[in-house]
C-alpha cells in the first residue's frame, strides 16, 4: 500500500467534515460579502461578524505562501483527481492559523528554519532548491526518532503542517471524491439471496411473498382498506 492509499484508509476510518474557507487582504466590501455568503449554513450575526474579520486580513506574506504551497505538493503531490491549489489547501491553513493563533509561530518559525537550513547546506532558500534537494531536507524531519523523549520544533512543524495539509486536501470535494466517500445512499433490498438461504436451510414462506416490497413499485404509496389490510 502506497503513501496516498494509506491516507485515504486512514480518513475513511475517520472521516471529518470541514470547509476551507478562503482569505484575502484589503479587499472590498463586496469582495468580503461575496466570500461570507458562500458560507452562510446557519451563521448567527456574530459568526458573520467573526468570519468578515477573518476574510478581511491576511497573516502570511505572499513569500510563505508561496512556501506553504511548495511544501503541501511534496507532502501530497499532484493526481489526476486534483491538486493541492484545486482543493484550496493554502487557503484552508492560512484561514487556520487565524482562526487558531496558536498555530502561527510553530508554522512561521518552521518556515524560517527550512530557508535557514536550505541556506546552510545548500546556498539558497528552500523554494529555490530542487525537487532532490527539498525532499533531502523534509526527509531529516518527516522521519523523527521514535526513541526519543522530545522532538525537536522542526519535526514539530512538519507534522502540524503535514496534518493540515491532509486535512485540507481531504476535507475538500476534490479530496472526498479521491476518498470513494458517497455518504448514505437508499439501496434495493430484495430479500436474502437464494444460495444463502440454501446454505442454511431456509426457505420464504411462500404466503408471505405476496405482501414483500416491489422494487418496481418502491415509489407508489401504500394503500390500505378499512380494516387495515394492505391491498396496493
């Protein structure tokens, strides 16, 4: 079982519903009403008041961003049911971090350490290193010692970021269609299959036939007579 597969047994045990709301910054009014009514379901004038204030304003600079989005295509890269960017997964955790700002400085502060370190080995800043490069540095903190009693803050860092990213990406339509997940459907029950009853033994009463679902009627209504019989 590859990576991606394991993931997506892992979000089938456990399934999660969420929105990825988009931000923005110094945009107008409209703009903000616009991106609020999308998320209407039920908001009471606070949360609407909450949400705009959220929408309104931007944590990360366009260079993290940037990094933020580089770093969620190696934890999850491209498939042909959609992408990092298709299921807003940058949004959904720069909206997070506003939401939740006790995520900004583990988030922020790992950031800065993958250009340090980027720096330091390799003369440039994570973003401009090649592909090889980047998973060599991801490599060092994606797979921590088990063993040990603390973890460092960059391997802190990456498994926040990896959770978000997994989190965004799988809680979007695109992500719950890569899931297979349909939710509840109505199905055709049309009674135990005739080889099951065989292995056991068991038969219909052949009176009780008569008064089954069906499934070429499931649509019609019922109709009974005075005394409560069914007779439709």
């Amino acid at each position: 079982m590859n990576r991606r597969d394991s993931i997506r047994s892992l979000f089938l045990g456990s399934m999660a519903g969420g929105l990825a709301l988009e931000s923005c910054v110094s945009a107008p009014e409209e703009v903000i009403n616009e991106k609020i009514w999308q998320y209407q379901y039920g908001r009471t004038p606070k949360e609407a008041a909450y949400d705009e204030k959220l929408l309104a304003s931007q944590y990360f600079e366009n260079t993290e961003l940037n990094k933020i989005t580089r770093l969620a295509n190696l934890i999850l890269p491209p498939t042909p049911e959609g992408t990092i960017e298709e299921a807003g997964v940058p949004p959904f955790i720069e909206f997070m971090v506003k939401d939740f700002p006790g995520l900004q400085t583990p988030l922020r502060g790992g950031l800065m350490w993958l250009d340090s370190h980027s720096n330091r080995t390799y003369g440039m800043d994570f973003i401009k290193c090649t592909e090889d490069q980047q998973h060599e540095v991801l490599d060092q903190i994606a797979f921590p010692d088990l063993k040990a009693s603390s973890q460092k803050q960059e391997v802190q860092f990456f498994s926040l970021m990896r959770n978000l990213v997994m989190t965004g990406y799988f809680t979007s339509a695109i992500g719950i269609k890569e899931l297979g997940y349909k939710g509840n459907q109505p199905n055709v029950w049309d009674g135990v299959p005739e080889d099951v009853l065989k292995d056991h033994g068991m038969i219909y009463d052949e009176s009780w036939l008569p008064k089954f679902i069906d499934q070429s009627k499931r649509n019609d209504q019922a109709v009974w007579d005075d005394d409560g019989n069914l007779i439709s």
